[in-house]
C-alpha cells in the first residue's frame, strides 16, 4: 500500500508556446498535479535445487495485482483509477568463482527472466511484455556475519519489443 504525489510542471517558450500551445495542454498534459494511492497483493512460488557441489539453480513465478486511483487533482486533470498486474519468471544459476575477497567467497549468478502486464491496459506504455539477462557477483558473507548470508551487486539488460534499458542491482539474503 502507498501514496504517492505526482507532479508535471513545464514553462512555454516564445509566442507559439506561450500562446497556442500552452492553451491547448495547461493542465491537462502539463503543468498539473494529483495523489495517487495504490494497493498491492503479491504471490508466488520459489524452486531451489542443488547443481553439482557448489551450484544452485533457482526459479521463480510471482504475480502481482495492484489497484491505483487519484485523488485531489488540479482543476483540469481527469482522475484516474486503474487495474493492473504483473506476471513474472526468473531463472538465477549461482555458481563459485573459487577465489575469495580476503576471507569472503565470491560468487557469481546469471539471471534470465520475463515479465508480462496483465489487465485491460496492458499495452498503455506500447510493450506488453520484455525480457532481462544479467549476471551479479555475490559476496558470501554467512561466517563473518551474522544477519546476512550474503550481498550481490549487479546488473541486468532489459529488452523486447519497443523496450531496451537496464537495471542495476543490488540484493541481500538474510539469515
């Protein structure tokens, strides 16, 4: 659950923005503002299985359901209320570099995944669906610390059908 406060400000230039454009799109496409609250359920399964001695293989599946709505706009801005959802699957395959940093064991993990939109505007960002591919270092931290099992910093490529980027992470595993 949240809140959030959106905001879209912009300054016209000149006789043709001050003039024309900016009666055509003030307060509607630009220069307004509105709270938003939204509400979210999540599910999912995780599979983890050994792979040789060092080696592990996990999959996942979640699907994510929220609701959002506006409240309190400017004058002029349309509310807005919305379902929508998300189905994802990831694959990560971690595997030992065999090296240490000083006492702490490195790791590396390679992630593939999809994810698909779900409800009646699926397509509203021009994609319904992209996939990423990754590759993180993980930091075995089990014996020195005793919260976390370990960090891992990385990064993923997003891509599909009108859809390229990157994502950057970075993870933890509590005890």
């Amino acid at each position: 659950m949240g809140i959030s406060r959106l905001e879209s400000e912009a300054d016209y230039n000149g006789p043709l923005g001050e003039v024309f454009i900016a009666a055509i799109v003030d307060g509607t496409l630009f220069n307004w503002d509105t709270n938003a609250s939204i509400a979210g359920i999540t599910s999912g399964l995780d599979w983890k299985t050994p792979v040789g001695e060092a080696s592990e293989l996990e999959v996942w599946g979640r699907y994510t359901h929220s609701y959002l709505s506006s409240y309190s706009e400017s004058s002029d801005f349309p509310s807005f209320s919305e379902d929508t959802g998300t189905v994802s699957v990831s694959a990560d395959f971690t595997h030992p570099w065999h090296t240490a940093l000083g006492n702490t064991p490195l790791f590396g993990t390679a992630h593939l995944g999809v994810t698909a939109f779900t409800g009646q505007s699926r397509d509203a960002l021009g994609f319904t669906h992209f996939y990423l591919a990754g590759y993180s270092v993980d930091f075995d931290v089990s014996e020195s610390n005793r919260f976390f099992n370990s960090f891992s910093v990385g990064a993923h490529v997003n891509f599909g059908n009108e859809v390229d980027g990157y994502s950057l992470r970075f993870a933890w595993d509590l005890k």
